[in-house]
C-alpha cells in the first residue's frame, strides 16, 4: 500500500471500537489552579469488563510539552455512585500500575505535564494494556487536548485599621459566556478569611466585556498563632477559587447526550465518539452562544449534508448511509433548542472551577 512508503504524508487512522470494552478519553481536568504545573486527566471507563493487570503509559506528541515522571499519581475511581481517592504507582518506565476495575466503573488519573500554560491545543498518545477473560488487550488512542482559561481576575485591597478588604473582579477571557455558580477564598499563611462574598453562592451568566465583583473581608492572623487551622495547603496567597460552566460546554454535552440517545436506538452508538467530535467541528463551531445567554434559545442552521458525508467514511455503505441520514435528520429535528432541552440532557455534567493565587499587600 503507498501510504506505508517513505515520504507518504502520516495519516491517522481510526479503527471503530467495541462499545463493551475499556474505553479512555482524555482532557484538561475540570479542576485546575493557575501558577501550578497543570495535570491532564485521563478517564478510563471499564463498560461492560472485568480489567485486571492494566498499565497505563500517556506520551507527548508536541514538542514542548513533557509528561512529568513521579513515584505516584493521583487518581478518582467513581462506582455506583460513590467516589474513593487513590494512590497508583508509577513504574520506571512511565507507566502507570491500574487498580483492577469491575464492570461500569470509571478511573480518573491525573498525570502532571510542564509546558505552556496559555491556550493552545497539544497531543497525547495515550496506551492501556490490560487483561479481560483470560486475554491480553491493548487500547491506543491519540487525541488533541484543548487547554483553556475561560475567566480572568484583576484584584484590588482597601485597607482599614482592623482589617482588609479585597476586591476580585471576574471577567470573560474571550467571547464565550460562562455561567457563575459562585465562589470561595482560601486563607493564606498572613491572612484569615473573615467574611466571605456574598456571592459565595449564586446563578449569573456573564457576557464577554462585562465584570462580577466578589468582596472579601481579610483580617491579619494572630500573632500567638491561636487562630492557625492552618492545613498543609496554606500557602503565602490567597486562593480566590469560582465554580463555573462555559455556554458552549454546557450546550454541546446536552447535544452530544441528545445524538447518543437517537443513534442508540439504532445500535450505532459505537460512532459517537468520532461522529460527533467531527459534527461539532463542522457544524458547531458557528453557534452564537451570546445569543444562547440572552435569548435561552441555541440556533443550529449550519448543517451541510456534503460535508457530513465527507467524513463518514465508514466502508459498509449501509451503515454510512444511516448515519448520515440519522445525523441529518438530528439537526432538521434540533433546529432551534431551548434552554430547558439543553439543561434536561446535561444533567451528568461536572461543574468546572478555576483558582487563581492573588498576592495580597501586607502593608499600604
């Protein structure tokens, strides 16, 4: 075959995957704290296996970013509604030692990397072997993780007798809107954290060119160190954290759960996956999602039938067929969304936080 010549352009292909086994996806993770080495996080779900003897290794495939090789790393296994924090071993070789996984469970690895901390998207190979009945099974994926930091703080203090007052203004970093679900500051080593904002706890979406002002009343820590609750964490900065969830992350979880649910029906949920990675590149990437914010209605008028069959490239041509039709059919059904469909089917999604660490003046 040419494409295995020298000098053939590399092309990445993609093999269509058994729904019932192991399956792993990868990410920025939902929890991340700026002026830190940044994690990526891995999710490996076990569907419908028994995995033992599973290892682990995630590569860079960008230059500049280098996985970062430690004795441990942190992990979340979710099953049946509980969630356990463990330790997994990391072996010489970068690999790292799995826990055994019963069916429908779901690990989540947190794997440091150091490289840029700005937006940009950069490529992870990532390869699972493990064993199930008896077999040796290897899962390879690569895929393109998007680093994002969707707000931006500027932070200001008034300084009385007793006390300090800051101010934290919240604002978009870009032109997408993000809903605030509140927010929270961590003492430091200097100062205790006496009266929280008022919008410690609220529901606002914020547009691009507009600010949220969170008010925190500090007060100098006691000199005889009575007050100091102080854990390992404390840090010589305060931690000005804010829950949060983008528009477009919240209306493109709810279609992708929408496209699952029609393609299920007709046993072609196994596509998901690259069907709607490449619907949302092609047909998403238009949606005004200030428009989503003002109006509580998403307008999807960008399909192209031309272009959707382009990338279905499935060889059994029945099956390319139906999906086509089916994805048609999806957004002449979708054509306008409200907020109420949107939030009835992204219910399972994570509420995103970001912490920023702000340096606060000891003195005028």
């Amino acid at each position: 075959h040419n494409f295995l010549h020298a000098g053939q352009k590399k092309r990445i292909v993609r093999l269509n995957h058994d729904i019932k086994q192991l399956y792993a996806t990868t990410s920025q993770p939902n929890e991340i704290c700026l002026g830190e080495r940044q994690k990526v996080s891995v999710k490996i779900s076990s569907r419908e296996v028994k995995t033992t003897r599973g290892l682990l290794l995630l590569e860079s495939q960008t230059e500049g970013v280098q996985i970062v090789n430690m004795p441990k790393v942190t992990s979340v296994l979710h099953s049946d509604g509980n969630v356990k924090e463990l330790q997994l071993d990391v072996l010489e070789t970068g690999e790292i030692v799995l826990i055994d996984l019963e069916p429908n469970q779901l690990l989540e690895i947190f794997i440091v990397y150091d490289g840029p901390y700005t937006e940009f998207d950069y490529r992870v190979k990532t390869t699972i072997t493990y064993e199930t009945n008896g077999m040796l099974r290897k899962f390879i994926s690569s895929d393109f993780i998007r680093v994002t930091v969707p707000l931006l703080v500027t932070e200001s203090t008034i300084f009385r007798e007793t006390c300090v007052f800051l101010k934290v203004e919240l604002s978009c970093n870009g032109e997408l809107p993000v809903r605030i679900f509140g927010s929270h500051a961590k003492p430091s080593t200097y100062y205790l954290v006496e009266g929280e904002s008022k919008l410690s706890s609220c529901d606002m979406t914020l547009f691009p060119r507009q600010t949220v002002t969170f008010i925190y009343k500090l007060v100098k820590r006691s000199a005889d160190g009575k007050d100091s609750e102080i854990d390992n964490q404390v840090n010589s900065k305060i931690h000005f954290t804010v829950k949060f969830l983008s528009l477009k992350d919240e209306v493109e979880s709810s279609l992708r759960n929408m496209l699952q649910q029609k393609l299920k029906q007709h046993t072609l949920d196994q596509h998901l996956p690259y069907v709607f990675e490449k619907t949302k590149e092609e047909f998403l990437k238009s949606v005004d999602y200030v428009g989503y914010g003002l109006t509580d209605v998403v307008q999807l008028n960008d399909f192209d039938a031309e272009l959707c069959e382009s990338f279905l490239l499935h060889r059994d041509l029945k099956t390319k067929v139906e999906l086509l039709d089916l994805i048609e059919e999806f957004f002449e059904e979708n054509v306008a969304v409200t907020a109420q469909t949107i939030k009835q089917h992204s219910t399972s999604l994570n509420l995103h936080s970001i912490t920023f660490p702000l340096e606060v003046p000891k003195t005028k």
